[in-house]
C-alpha cells in the first residue's frame, strides 16, 4: 500500500519505519527541513532503540522516503496519518492546533479519494472537526473518509510494541475505510477493534487514564508500606499474580511522567468536566503522582535538612524512563530543579537525555557528567531518578570509595535493600522499610523526648 505520514516525532517516525518495513511505499513530512535532512542522512531526532536501523534499510530499499512537501506526500498516497504533536494548554485540553492544521493542508491537497487517518492523541469529537476542516477546504468536490487508529506505543520499547502489538483500534463511520485499514494490519494476526470513530478516540484515554491510575494506586500503597514496616515490591508481586489484576505498572517510585500519562490523563479529566462530570477518581490519580516527588523529598529535607548550601549531589537519570530521550513532564528533572532550588550543586548523567536536558535545566550549579561514577565522586549524596537498568548494577563498592557520604536516596526501587544496607549505606527507597526511614524515626523519638522533657 502508499502510505503518507504526516510529523517525525515518536509515533509519526516509528510509524513511517514499520509500516514500510512491513513491505509498504511510506513518505514521512515534516515541515522542519533540517529534521528531514538528519533523517535521510541516518540521524535519528530521537532515540528509540532499534529505529535507526529500521529507518536507513528502507531508505536503501526505496520503501521509505521524506520531504517538507505536504502536496507530495499527500498525492503520493492511498492513506494519510495525521501524527502531529497534542501537548496540553493552559487549561489541561489537549492543543489540536497542528492536527486542525494539517487536516486543513489535506483538504486543500486532495484531488482523488483518501482515508485520512489520526494517529495522535485527540479528544472524544476532534476527528469529526478534522473532517469538516477538510470538507470545507476542498478545491473541488472529492470524496474521502476520516478514521481513527490510536497507537499504544511506549516509548523505548515502541519498535516492538508497533511490531507485536496485542491490539489494533480501528474506528470510523464508513466501512470503506474500515476495510482499506483492516487491510494494513491483518497480518499482525492480532485483534482488530472495529469501531465508531469517538469511541476509537477514547479507547486511547481510557487505556492510559487506567495505566496512570494502577501507577498512582502502588505509590499510594507504597506510603502505607513505608510507614506499616511492609514491602511494597513483595505487595506489588503478590497483587501482579492475580489475573485479574497483573504485574504491570504496580512499580512503585516518584511518579509517572512523560509525554503521555500527564497530558492524557489532563485531557479526559477536562472532557468529564466538558461533560459536566467531575471525574473524581482521575482527580485523585493527578493529585497523587504530583504528591510522590515530594513525599521522596520529604525524606531529603528531613535528612540533609532545607538548606543544601555547600551540599554536591549525584544524579543518575533524567529522561521520565528509562530507554528513552524523552523528558517531557519527568519527574527527574522536576527533582533536580527543587534541590538546585535548596542550594544544592548538582552531578547529573543519563545514558540518552543528557542534551535534551541541558537544554532545560542550562548549567547553573550543574556538571554534566560522562558515565554514572563521575557523578559520585565525592558526592554527599547520590539520587537514582529514572529506572535505567545499568543503574540498578552499579558497583556498590565503588560507589561507597566515591561518595563522600554512603548516603543513596533511590527514586526507582533499583537496588536491592539488603545488599545496599550490608555494605554500610544510609538508604531511601519508595515503599520500603529502609535503615534511612528507621534513622529518622529513631531522630523523631529522640526529638520527641526531649519536647516531652523540657514541658517538664
């Protein structure tokens, strides 16, 4: 099939690479030149494991190509996916400037018939405005469809998710287009929903409100574990052995982030309002994962105390995830920023975000280091804040030559308490009874005595 991919991010350019790896003729448009030119030279705008090579084979092969030229792109073929970028506004809606861009683009492109299909993320009703955008755009009378097909990819793994997915949304309200979509992804011998087109809209909102919501419930848990001498990696793995229930997303830590979770989550609470329903439950999930960066936090300042002045402390991790680039919305940087904000210098390192973070957090009272024992070196403390997983094999012996305190505040749950405690350290996990939670409740009942003491 000829397929046009409209925008280069995540979705559109992992998109663009599996579907011409599945045999298709795909051109990929993006409207920044310089993007496409790194992209046909080999370099990738993001990193994604696995697409680079995908990306330069079907470039080789004549399967895959890209221009700024939207008219090409368009003429070029028998379906158009919309994958522009939906960040949240100011008021927690989804901005669907670029997508209502583009359909109007495509209306003024068409010249024979297309299904136009939105990939990104978009409220209950934006594809019926993509179709009258376009309607109203056309030069001359043509026939075309409208559908939805949300992705589900996640990023760092998003190459394989396209590739074996475990389902596949197809909503639309011809069955023309239904049939030409079907066609595209019957292969993958995976179901195929088929459906109307809002309800293909928020299949994807529900799927992700649900995710951030069993993301939100395990941090809940784990405060109660912290504070009940329980352990929330044991509580997650006898809750994940239940069918019903299941292991993903009950890891406890500082919260979700991304470029997802925040804004999708956002975006279905402000359509139950929209809807005039207080949707109480997704409240909570937001209220919750903004309150977990400040309940690790907590422990910080009750340790090392409010003021970090002439404090240095490492940082192992960026990027919202590991596996990824991305920081769009991580809790890492927020972090990072609150103890910069106490006084604290800071020693960073992320295998990928590295440059993305500069960008963001500049160099005031921060050294960008190459690899994670620099970051340690004579450290008072040393912070790990995105779940990479060379970070949960540190050399824990070299990591106490290094520090200059045998202080970890572990963001991520990635090491094992009892070797971490063993080899002399002060430890803070999320959801666990570490010897760093029992030496501020033994400081607590110390202070508490003595207020007791001196009423008397």
């Amino acid at each position: 099939m000829k397929l046009c991919v409209i925008g280069t991010g995540y979705v559109g350019l992992v998109g663009a690479a599996i579907f011409s790896d599945w045999g298709n003729e795909v051109i990929g448009v993006d409207i920044d030149s310089a993007k496409i030119e790194k992209i046909k030279a080999g370099e990738m705008p993001i990193y994604e494991p696995g697409l680079a090579e995908i990306v330069v084979r079907n470039i080789g092969e004549k399967r895959l190509s890209f221009t700024t030229d939207m008219a090409e792109g368009i003429a070029h073929a028998e379906i158009v996916f919309i994958c522009v970028g939906t960040p949240q506004d100011d008021t927690g809606a989804a901005d669907l400037s670029a997508v209502l861009a583009v359909a109007k683009q495509i209306g003024e492109s068409l010249t024979d018939y297309k299904v136009i299909v939105t990939k990104s993320t978009v409220p209950v009703g934006t594809n019926e405005r993509v179709y009258e955008l376009i309607r109203q755009n056309l030069k001359s009378p043509v026939e075309f469809d409208v559908a939805s097909n949300p992705e589900f990819l996640r990023e760092g793994s998003s190459v394989e998710d396209m590739r074996t997915t475990d389902r596949t949304v197809i909503g639309s309200n011809s069955p023309k287009a239904l049939g030409i979509l079907k066609n595209l992804y019957t292969h993958l011998g995976t179901p195929i929903v088929e459906c109307d087109l809002r309800s293909a809209e928020l299949i994807k909102y529900a799927s992700n409100a649900f995710l951030a919501t069993k993301i939100s419930f395990i941090n809940e848990i784990a405060q109660i574990c912290e504070r009940a001498h329980a352990d929330i990696s044991t509580v997650a793995k006898g809750m994940g052995l239940d069918s019903r229930i299941g292991p993903k997303f009950l890891r406890a830590g500082i919260g979700y982030g991304g470029s997802c979770f925040p804004k999708d989550v956002a975006a279905l609470y402000r359509t139950s309002t929209d809807q005039a329903y207080d949707f109480k439950l997704l409240r909570g999930v937001m209220e919750v994962n903004e309150r977990m960066k400040y309940n690790f936090l907590k422990n910080v300042t009750l340790h090392l105390g409010k003021n970090l002045s002439g404090k240095s402390l490492g940082v192992l991790g960026l990027a919202f995830k590991g596996d990824t680039d991305d920081i769009r919305d991580s809790v890492a940087i927020e972090v990072v920023k609150v103890l910069r904000g106490m006084g604290a210098k800071l020693k960073v390192y992320d295998p990928q975000a590295m440059y993305n973070s500069k960008r963001v957090l500049g160099e005031d009272n921060i050294s960008y280091c190459l690899d994670s024992y620099e970051v340690m070196e004579k450290s008072d403390a040393l912070f790990i804040l995105t779940d990479w997983k060379e970070f949960g094999t540190i050399d824990l012996s070299r990591t106490k030559n290094l520090l200059a305190n045998p202080l970890i505040f572990d963001g991520r749950n990635m090491l094992n308490v009892e070797k971490v405690q063993n080899m002399g350290f002060v430890y803070f996990a999320v959801g666990k009874r570490t010897n760093g939670v029992e030496l501020l409740a033994e400081k607590d009942k110390v202070y508490q005595k003595a207020v007791l003491n001196n009423d008397h």
